[in-house]
C-alpha cells in the first residue's frame, strides 16, 4: 500500500479526533472519511488506525462501544468523550501555531 | 481524570487480560470483513476479496502487536525510550554530561561519604537491648573548693541509688583501667574495663561463651571476662580457654568468660582509653584500692518500662543530696547522646556542609540545564506540535536530569564508597562507631533519596519552563532571544545564592583551618623534637602487691630500667614520668593539703594534677627548672619528702608567700607532707588545647608504684634507637611489658586528630564548593556572552574597544560575585554561634579569615568570568553580525 504521506503521530491524533467529532464511527468508517476529506493525502491502514485508537482511549479521548452496521455484522463504534473535546479544541489551537510557525521557518529560508 | 481512565483501562485488562485480547481479536477481524466485504461489493469473488484484504491488511497478528505497543505507551516502554533520547541527547554534548556528571558525582559521593559516618555514630541505635532506655548517670566532683559537673559518680552513690530508686531495672559501674598481664606466654599491656555484675545485665549483653561474674561488688573476685578479639588472638579461639588463668598486674585470674564478637563497649569518655577493651575484671579488685568514696566511677542504668528519663532524674535529684549530705547535682542523659555528645556537633556541622554543596551541585546542574533551554525550545516545541502532551514533555526532560543523576549517582556512590574508607582511617580513633561505619542499607537509602531529589530538584524547573510554554518559544524559533529578562534575573539570582554558599563553606572551612594552625603553633612548654618515650607496666602496680615484690623492688626496677635506657648509644639524657605529654588521661586529680604556714593557713585544701617523676625528667623533655631544684637520686625514701611544683600551682596557692619551702600532704592532712623544693615550667600536658593544669610532681623513689614511661632525648633520628632500647630494657625484666613507643612530636600530632580531621572535611568541601561556584558561574556568563554576542558585534562594530567589551563582561560577573560574598558573609555570621566551640582561639567572625575566604572567592569568580569575557572580546563584528 502506498504511503501518500508520511504522518506524524500527533496528526493522526488530530485527525481522528476531529472525524469522530461529527458522530461516532467504527474503524473501517473513520479511515474512510480521513481518506475523503483529504482528498486522499493521508491514506491511513490499519497499522497505524488501531494503535492510534486504541492511545487515544486509554488516555480516555474516546470510548469504544460495540454496535451492529448496517449488513448486520459487528463492530466497534469510537465516540468523543467530553475530555476528547476539549483536547480536540486544545490541539487545534496548537496546530494552528505550528502551522503558522513552521511557515514563517519556511518562508524565512 | 484521564489519569483515573487510563487506571480504570489497566485494571481492566490486569483483570481480565483474555477478554481484552479477545475484544481486540473481534475488533481487527471485524475490520478485515469489512474490507472483504467491500472488494466483493467491486465484483471480486470472496476468495480474491480475502486475498486482497490481506495484502492490505500487513498481517492482523502484527496489528494486534502494535496495538499492545501502543497501550503500553505509558508506562514502562516510555521511561526507556525516553532514557534511551535523554542518553543520546547526553552524547551528543559530552563536554555537558561529563561536567554535570563530574559535578553531581563529587557532591553526592562526599554527602555520602559524610553521611555514612554520621549513621554509625549518631543514627544507628547502640548495639545493646532496648538502647533507648539506657541512661548514663553524672554527679558533680569536688574540684577547687567547689562543686562541678563531671561525668562520674561514686561507687558509694551507685550503692545507694540501688538500693533507693524506683525508676532503674539495674544500674551497672565500670571504670577504665590498664594492666601489665601474661596471657599464654607474652607479656603484654591490657586495656581493662572494672564492672560489676549488674553492667552486663543492664546493657542486656550476654557472654558468647562462660558466664558473667557471680560476686558482689565488695568481694575480690580472681575472675576475668575476655573480649572475644583477645580470645581470638591470644588465646587461638579456644573454647576450653574458660578456666585457664593469665597472669593480670601479677595475679592469677581465671577466665570465666567470652565477650560476643559484635560487643563494644560504651566509650563514655572519649579522654580515657580509645582503644576497644580487652577484658573485664570485677569492680571490687580495685574499688578499694582506687577509692570507692572518689568519683572517677561511670554508672549505666536502665530505666524500667513506662519511667520516663525526667522522672528518674527527679527522683535521683531528690535524694541524692539526702544520702550523700553534700550538694550533690545528679544529672542523667541518654546513653546514645551521652556517648555521642562530643561528637554530635562537629559531625552536623561537616553534614550540613555537604549537603550545601550537594544543594550547590544541584543549583549547577539546574543552571547548566536552564541555559540549554533555549537551544532546545525548537525541539520541544516540534514534540509538542507532534502529540506530546505537557507531563510527557516534562517527563521527557525530567528523564534527562535523572538520567544525569543517575549516572552521578553511581559515581558518587563508588567514590562515597572508597571516601568512606579514607575517612575511617583519617577519623580520630575514638568516634563512638555503633557496628561499622560502613555503606549500609541506610546509606544507600540516603543515596537514592538525595539522588532522587538532585534529579527533581535540578530538572523540574528547567523542564516546567520548557514544557509548559512551548509555544511562546516557538515565535522565537531560532533566535536567541530567549525567555527575556524574568528568566536572566532568576539564573543570576540563582548564582548569587550559589556562590552565598560556596563563600560560607569556604569561611567555614577557613576558620577551620585557621583554628588548627593556631593550635599547632602554641607553645607545648616542653620540647618537640628528639623526644622518645615508652610505656611500661610492672605487674603488681595496682591492688595487693604479688607475693615476693615490694614497693622497693618497683622503684629499684624502675632505676634500672632507666639506666638501662642511659646505656643504648645516642641517647643524651633520660628521665621518668607517669604519663609522657601530651596525654589525655595525664595525671590524676588530688587534694593536697597546706600543712605549712602559707598565708592561706594551714590544712587549706589544694587541688592538683598529680605526676610522678625522676631526675633528669625535666631536663630531657626541655622544661625549665624556674626556681630551686631539680629531683636527685639522694631523693629516696629514706630521705626526707620532696616535691616539684608547676609554675601555676605556684602562682595560684602561694601567690603571696614563697612556695619553695611550703610542705603539702597529699590526700589527707595526715599523711607526711613533703617540702617543695623546685618550680617547674608549665606545660601542655593533656594537649595543645588544654591550658597548663596546676601540677605537683613527686619524686618517684618515695610515692610510685610500677607504671609509668620513660622520656628520652637523642640526636639520632628517634625511631632508630627502638630495637636496641627494646633489647636493653627486657635484659631488665622480661616480664614486664614495654609498649607504645612513641615520639612527642607523634604524640603532640595525635591530639590534633580531631581538629585535623574537621578540618581537612571541611577544606575539601569548602575547595569543592568553589569549583563548583565557578563552574557555575563560568557557565552563566558563557551564556550571556554567546546569546549577546550580535549586540557585542554591533557595540564593536559602532566602535567600542575591547578592553571595554572585557569590562562589561567582566563587571557582569563580578557583580554576581560581590552580591553573593555578601550575602555569604551575612550568611556565616548569622551562622556563627554553631562553630564556636570549634575553634580555638580564632572568633567565628574572625575578619581576616573571612576577608581571605572573599579574596578567594572574587579571584576564583573573576577568573570563571574572564574566560568567556576574553571571547567576548575577541568577538569579529562582521562574523557577529553576519549571524543575525
């Protein structure tokens, strides 16, 4: 599978943060709509999708939940816990300075 | 509360592990349908679907691994890899690590080394039972007419307050004493100890072999207890050495039992014998002979369960007076402080002195770490960025100073650990050591405890700073304009308050030394150099004369030794003397009494240091005869008695009449007096510190008994003419024991342990303490010069010189150094008071000492600032400027 690019971790975190921000999704759901709303920039398999779940409900950003889909099988569904929220609105803040911050670097060169 | 999640997570799967991996296993297969189902939904059979599924998938197992990875993320996995960055991080500046290492090795091996001694003697409990109910118990001594403190009592006291008190399970007497003896076949010297029956008991100490003595404290008893170290060396281990006898002062004694091997004996009074006991013998052999009615006794009590130390002060308070009918003071302290009293404040002032420059070390390191800080602000900021939260960031920082600690740790530890041995050695022989000093559990406790708190202390701060604003580093990304004035002010501050430190360890450590100098250069009163004496002991010098000697046996033998000692070749003179000087236990105390018609009258009571001498002795150790005679060998004891007095019994008795011609009787108005015939010089005699005791010596042909030693003065270097002295005297006698050769100068060197010791502690810290006061420095102002080193280019490039640029670096400096002597000085004075007793003739505020300490500081300073100014100076405007 092709690397469309390379993600850092703490991306990832904000991405998937701010996908299950709209409604909880289940795995295959949520690097689905990454892939959708980047326009296909960040293609994210599993190998990277369930340990990055998996940190971010230990730390209890989000809880899993088992639901039923739509074929009638099984799988986990992620929601956003109010403490996920606010690190959602705590890291969209910082990504903004990055951003910014790196340009300037960028730009400056 | 994330933290409670990430707890309710753990115990969860701690619980039920096989659920947990079960979930996941549904989790990821439940993915991998899907996937499947979708490549279906394209028109793929199920069989191609699978396949593709699984090229897509890089394996469930391996996913399932990462995930595992991932949940372990914070705990132990964490700490290593951020062990393994902090290490790496470490390398990449070696010069860095290897400074703070270095550093944090030193203070944590000294305070280690420190504390170590300080935990055998003041920490760790005496190796007796139940130790804290053990009391030690003082009256007062008549001593000049009045009434002082002293920390021996009588046997008659100890008789009565056994069978009065309530307070006291048991009370148990002894007094140090030393013999001449024979065990197997050598003659030899012993260190005894005279105790009763109850000191064992009370002690709660059993014999490892045989039994404690059976008599009463007024029956002689021929019966002698070893120490397991004498039953080991002299006796070969033997277990049916109980029963043999050795011959103890000339008569028979019966060993009865074995001491343990771990037992140590209380040292009560550090001025008596350092040396560990060799054996006890029953109080009564020698009660009577040395006066049970003469408080020269110790007395140990233990205190029954529930009776509290003041009450049982109080009660002995209250009927001591009663019983004894004098104004009797009875005090009790604890046997721990008791033993330790001598040394308890000078070891807490040496601890305190480590753990400053400890604190210093750490206040170093802090300041080498805050001025990486801004190097590294980009880094942390882009770890930010990149997910990490603040408490892993800190972590990740705190990681590296513990990583640094831990390093430091294990160095200090090792070099705590052979200091610690440097420090036995160097330790004056009598440190009440309860077991070993020795690196124990305790101290290796104190080691990770100090470590632990270096790495929080050292590390924290810098780490909070970087952590918690990462971002506002970030607009200055690159520059080297960080954290603006706040954080200049609080690194200055930090090093005034380091070199506040460093100069009161300094000052501390000065006085110190400046006190030993003073001591070393008093004036003994006799002289130093070419003095040889040795120590002998004639069996039957105490107690029952052994049948077949006589006083006059004694005396001859001592004559005989003495021209013995005349005949070895380079010997120029010869003398003899109870105790050689300098010496602890010189003399005993005794009442003289003024039979003659001296002006304050006759019978008037005078309190002298007794010694016993011989013609010649004066002469050989240099002390002048001021007035009258010398003795002669006509001064025997069919002569009539004589006596030699010292310059300040003469000036503080006779002040007003001639001494020479007064007759005194020792002990008792009764007894025969003699006439003073000669006033000798005073001297030193129990040490450099001690002022000249009033002393009476007596001519040994009418008052000694066998012990003494022999002073001799040669050319030759004195430790030559050892073996042929040893040879002449036991063609003498073989039987009696000869030992303790020894120099004056050696002996004047061994009072001067103890200070010497302190001292030398001190300096080391104290010299410690300024290197790492201008490392510290040297790193603050290499600092400021590399981050202004724009604004110097454009200050040179505008026209200002070099020296000037040097200056106002220099002056940068300087001024931290002026601010923190100052505030050192204000420091040490305010801590003055605790040397006090320390210093000898030298006052804690002594200005010289202290301006010597600054000098030395503002040089030490001065130069950590001049080098980075010298660079600063040799800045090139265009590079300089260049750069920005």
């Amino acid at each position: 599978m092709p690397k469309s690019a390379e993600l850092l971790q703490g991306t990832l975190d904000l991405l998937i943060l701010r996908t299950l921000a709209l409604a909880p999704l289940h795995g295959v759901g949520i690097a689905d709509r990454i892939q959708q709303v980047t326009k296909g920039v960040f293609v994210i398999g599993p190998g990277s999708l369930f340990p990055a779940l998996h940190r971010l409900e230990e730390r209890g950003w989000i809880e899993g939940q088992w639901g039923d889909l739509e074929s009638g099988r099984r799988a986990k569904f992620y929601a956003l816990t109010p403490e996920g929220k606010k690190r959602l609105a705590e890291e969209k803040r910082n990504w903004r300075k990055v951003a910014t911050a790196v340009d300037q670097v960028l730009g400056g060169v | 509360m994330s933290f409670i999640i990430r707890a309710k997570h753990l115990y969860h799967r701690w619980r039920d592990p096989d659920r947990a991996d079960a979930d996941l296993d549904a989790e990821v297969r439940s993915y991998f349908e899907e996937i499947v189902e979708r490549h279906i939904a394209r028109g793929l059979t199920p069989e191609e679907a699978r396949r593709a599924a699984r090229l897509q998938f890089e394996g469930p197992e391996q996913v399932k691994a990462r995930v595992r990875e991932a949940r372990m993320a914070n705990s132990l996995e964490t700490a290593f890899s951020d062990a393994r960055y902090a290490l790496r991080t470490l390398r990449k500046n070696p010069g860095f690590a290897f400074v703070a290492v270095l550093v944090l090795a030193l203070g944590i091996g000294a305070a280690t080394a420190i504390f170590s001694i300080v935990n055998a003697v003041l920490l760790r409990p005496l190796p007796y039972r139940n130790p804290d109910r053990l009391v030690s118990i003082s009256s007062t001594v008549l001593q000049g007419g009045r009434f002082v403190p002293a920390r021996t009592v009588t046997l008659n006291e100890v008789e009565a307050w056994r069978r009065l008190n309530g307070s006291f399970e048991s009370i148990g007497s002894f007094v140090f004493t030393a013999f001449p003896a024979v065990v197997g076949e050598q003659p030899t010297h012993l260190v005894a100890i005279g105790a009763d029956r109850e000191l064992l008991p009370t002690l709660g100490v059993e014999p490892a072999l045989g039994r404690n003595f059976a008599g009463s404290t007024s029956l002689q008893d021929p019966s002698v207890i070893v120490s397991h170290k004498l039953w080991s060396q002299a006796l070969h281990s033997d277990p049916a050495a109980i029963g043999r006898s050795i011959l103890l002062d000339g008569s028979r004694c019966t060993i009865i039992g074995v001491l343990p091997a771990d037992f140590q004996f209380p040292r009560s009074d550090v001025s008596y014998f350092p040396e560990d006991p060799d054996l006890l013998l029953p109080i009564a052999n020698i009660a009577d002979s040395w006066g049970r009615d003469s408080a020269q006794w110790f007395a140990i009590a233990r205190l029954k369960p529930h009776v509290s130390l003041a009450q049982a002060e109080a009660e002995l308070k209250a009927f001591t007076p009663r019983i004894t009918k004098q104004p009797i003071k009875t005090r009790l302290s604890a046997l721990d402080a008791e033993t330790t009293s001598a040394v308890r404040t000078p070891l807490l002032i040496l601890f305190g002195v480590s753990v400053v420059l400890l604190l210093i070390a750490c206040t170093n390191i802090m300041n080498l770490l805050l001025a990486r800080a801004p190097g590294r602000s980009g880094e942390i900021a882009i770890r930010a960025s990149a997910g990490a939260t603040r408490w892993r960031l800190i972590r990740q920082m705190l990681t590296e100073s513990f990583c640094l600690t831990i390093l430091g740790g294990i160095l200090g530890l090792a070099l705590g650990w052979s200091l610690t041995g440097l420090l036995v050695r160097a330790a004056p022989a009598h440190l009440p050591v309860s077991g070993r000093v020795n690196i124990d559990l305790s101290v290796f406790g104190f080691a990770f405890a100090i470590c632990t708190a270096t790495a929080l202390f050292a590390g924290l701060l810098p780490a909070m700073r970087l952590a918690l604003h990462p971002w506002s580093l970030l607009g200055s990304l690159g520059s080297r304009d960080f954290g603006g004035r706040a954080f200049t002010r609080f690194q200055h501050a930090l090093t005034v308050t380091q070199i506040a430190l460093g100069f009161a360890l300094l000052a501390t450590a000065s006085l110190l030394t400046h006190s030993l100098l003073r001591l070393s250069s008093v004036n003994p009163g006799f002289q130093t150099e070419g003095v040889l004496g040795f120590e002998f002991s004639i069996p039957g010098f105490s107690g029952p004369l052994p049948p077949g000697t006589s006083l006059a046996k004694h005396r001859q033998l001592i004559q005989r030794m003495l021209e013995a000692t005349r005949t070895v070749p380079g010997v120029q003179s010869a003398g003899f003397v109870t105790f050689l000087p300098p010496e602890t236990r010189s003399g005993a105390f005794v009442s003289f009494f003024n039979v003659g018609q001296g002006a304050q009258g006759a019978g008037t009571r005078l309190f002298g240091n007794s010694q016993v001498a011989s013609e010649d002795y004066f002469k050989t150790v240099g002390v002048p005869i001021l007035r009258g005679r010398d003795f002669t060998s006509a001064d025997n004891a069919e002569a009539p008695q004589v006596a030699i007095v010292s310059e300040s019994f003469a000036r503080r008795y006779f002040a007003n009449v001639d001494p020479l011609g007064q007759r005194i009787s020792p002990f008792d108005p009764r007894n025969p007096p003699s006439e003073i015939v000669g006033i000798a010089g005073d001297m030193h005699d129990r040490g450099l510190s001690v002022n000249p005791f009033a002393t009476v010596y007596l001519p040994y042909r009418q008052s000694v008994r066998g012990y003494g030693s022999i002073a001799l003065r040669t050319d030759l270097p004195p430790e030559t003419l050892i073996p042929e002295l040893r040879a002449r005297v036991a063609q003498v006698d073989s039987t009696v024991p000869v030992t303790n050769f020894t120099t004056i100068q050696g002996r004047i060197h061994r009072t001067l342990d103890e200070p010497r010791f302190y001292a030398l502690l001190a300096g080391a810290c104290g010299l410690m303490a300024v290197l790492f006061v201008s490392l510290g420095l040297y790193g603050v102002v290499s600092y400021s010069v590399s981050r202004r080193t724009p604004e110097i280019g454009v200050r040179m490039a505008l026209g200002a010189s070099r020296p000037s640029i040097l200056g106002r670096v220099l002056r940068q400096g300087l001024w931290m150094a002026v601010f923190g002597v100052a505030a050192g000085m204000a420091l040490s004075l305010a801590a003055s008071k605790i040397l006090v007793n320390l210093l000898f003739q030298v006052k804690p505020n002594d200005p010289a000492t202290l301006a010597l300490a600054a000098a030395l500081v503002l040089a030490v300073t001065l130069f950590a600032s001049f080098i980075p100014a010298r660079r600063a100076s040799r800045v090139d405007p265009v590079v300089a400027l260049r750069h920005e």
